[in-house]
C-alpha cells in the first residue's frame, strides 16, 4: 500500500467523523490540522484506531496521535506498514529457513 491509499482511507475516516459533526466537509490535504475540522486528541485517536482496524502495521497508537497534520499521520502510517511487513517478511524467511535446516 503506497502513501496515497493511506491518504484515501485516512481522509474516508475523517469524512466519517466531520460528517457525525457537521454536514459540510472542507478539502482536506496533507497540510491539514486535524484541529482545522475540530479533531481534538481523543477525536484523532478515534480516527487512528479506525485505521489501524483497516491497515496492518507496527506503529503504536500513541505515536499515530503525535501527528498534528494529516500528512504526518499517513508518514506514521507508511512507516508502520512497511515495519510490519518487514518483520512479517522476516518470520518467513526465518521460519523456511527452520524447515530446510
């Protein structure tokens, strides 16, 4: 999953919480505080908890709710994908090793 998909399911997310508050939603983009839309901490850590139900990854909750922009969130975001899948890719590669030993 490369940074603009994180982009789109981050900004579904968000549609989803600015829509239970209002019904005018703003153009979002990686500049975006997530304070502009009236996400405080709890509210990004609804969102981010969301998205990691969706995108398996390695980044800690509580280091997706040091992002103040959108942006810095989906940077959080890749990251922990790629870490998962690193480590994913390296318990195979160990686990075949085990069996060919």
């Amino acid at each position: 999953m490369n940074k603009n998909d994180i982009f789109s399911i981050l900004i579904k997310h968000i549609h989803t919480f600015i829509r239970e508050l209002d019904d005018e939603i703003p153009e979002i983009t990686s500049d975006t505080y997530f304070t502009s839309f009236g996400a405080n901490s709890c509210d990004r850590a609804v969102i981010a908890s969301d998205i990691i139900d969706e995108i398996p990854m390695k980044t800690p909750l509580e280091e997706l709710l040091e992002a103040s922009t959108v942006g810095e969130m989906v940077e959080l975001l890749y990251s922990g994908q790629i870490a998962s899948f690193s480590n994913t890719f390296e318990s195979a590669v160990v686990s075949t090793a085990e069996v060919f030993s």
